[in-house]
C-alpha cells in the first residue's frame, strides 16, 4: 500500500480495520497513530520514526488531510480501539505481550483481557516504568526469548515507538504503541462517551473536561490553515 505524505509525514490511508488487520497478518511492523498534531508538530526525529513504520489515521484532522487529497474512503481507526480489534482477530491463534501502565495497571489489563478473550496466550507483561538500561535488555532478551507474536507498548511517543524499534531489531512481530490506552481500558481514564466519538467530538469533550488543553487546541487552527491552503 502507498504512503500519502503530510508535512513529510507518511500515513498510510487504510480503508477500513479490515483492512489494516489484513496488511498487517501479513506485513509485520510497528503501527503508529497519527493525529492532526503529530503532522503539525513533526520533528526530523519523530517523522523518520513514523515514516520507517506503519502510520495510521488516529484522529479526525489526518482522515480530513487524506480526503483533501483525495482519499476520500480513508478510515479513522482509533488507537484505543485497534490494538483490542487485534486481540479480537487473533487472540486464538497468537501471543502477545504487554508493556506499559503502573504495576497495579497492568495487571488488572492483563486480568481483564484473560476475562473478556479467554483462552488468550499472554507470553509476558511488565510496567513501563524502566528506571535502567538494564532493565530495558533484560525486557528486550526476555520477549527474543519468547517470541510473543503481538507487542504492545503504552508508554507515550516518542518514547515507545523508539523502544519498539530497538525490540524489532531482536525479534520481528506485530507491534502498536498504545499511549495511555490500558488505563482506558481499565477504567483509570474515561474516555469520552459514545455520541461524542461518533461526531468526532473527542478532542472537544476532553478540553471540557480538561480547560487548560486550549492552548494544544489552538494551535490545531494552524493545521486547518495548512490544509486547507494546500501546506501539508
């Protein structure tokens, strides 16, 4: 599949989950969510990251890029949601592992996932608080060792795209880095209710539950002025 550029940006303009889920049974790599911010606040650092991988359309402002270009049946594919959508397609067939979260976080995701996808095979998990170098190689020989076929890792960008990269070096798999995703999950962080992410409301909902957000969500203006005056 083709890689659409915006604002040296690569995005892949994924249809569909289906069809992200499909590409990736069969391509291996890291899949990364981008957003209207991700394409407005691109550093060299954080666009080869993205352009070396698999960048999706996790926010409304990419879908609306892609479709001023042209790709008018690109799909937003929600982060929070996909990496569940994999367990989902797969969970009877592979093995994942799980980084990320406080201690307490992570083990109740791993408990819920065990409840909600039984029979799940979780290789392996550990918290994302990695205080060493030391710790990072002894996480990294530990997933070499047991081959998970799924990596997730919720840790922020830049930072768990680049600790991905360095696991892909040792061991190829399906990788997504998660954010704050299994916090979401386990109820430590309301999400925005449902009719609100089906008007694409999100980013509104969260700056009336989070004021001093307006200052990120300024800044998004600029975007629209980029995109809509052929910049990106």
């Amino acid at each position: 599949m083709e890689k659409v550029s915006l604002n040296g940006v690569e995005v892949m303009p994924f249809t569909s989950e289906s069809q992200l889920l499909d590409f990736v049974s069969e391509n291996k790599g890291i899949l990364v969510a981008i957003n209207a911010e991700k394409i407005l606040h691109a550093t060299n650092q954080t666009r080869l990251i993205i352009n070396r991988n698999i960048g999706y359309c996790d926010g409304i402002g990419a879908v609306k890029a892609l479709r001023h270009k042209g790709y008018k049946e690109v799909s937003k594919i929600p982060g929070c949601e996909l990496w569940l959508k994999i367990i989902s397609r797969f969970y009877e067939e592979k093995t994942f592992y799980l980084v990320g979260g406080k201690q307490n976080v992570i083990e109740e995701t791993v408990a819920k996932l065990k409840v909600d996808f039984s029979g799940i095979k979780i290789s392996g998990y550990r918290n994302g608080y990695i205080k060493n170098d030391d710790e990072r190689q002894k996480l990294i020989e530990d997933i070499e060792r047991l081959q998970p076929d799924v990596v997730f890792v919720a840790m922020g960008s830049p930072k768990q795209e680049l600790l991905m990269e360095e696991i892909q070096k040792r061991h190829n798999a399906i990788f997504q880095g998660l954010g704050g995703s299994f916090d979401v999950y386990t109820g430590h962080v309301e999400r925005a209710p449902k009719w609100w992410l089906d008007h694409n409301l999100e980013f509104a909902y969260r700056l009336l539950r989070q004021p001093s957000r307006i200052k990120r969500q300024i800044k998004l203006v600029k975007f629209l002025y980029m995109l809509y005056t052929n910049k990106l």
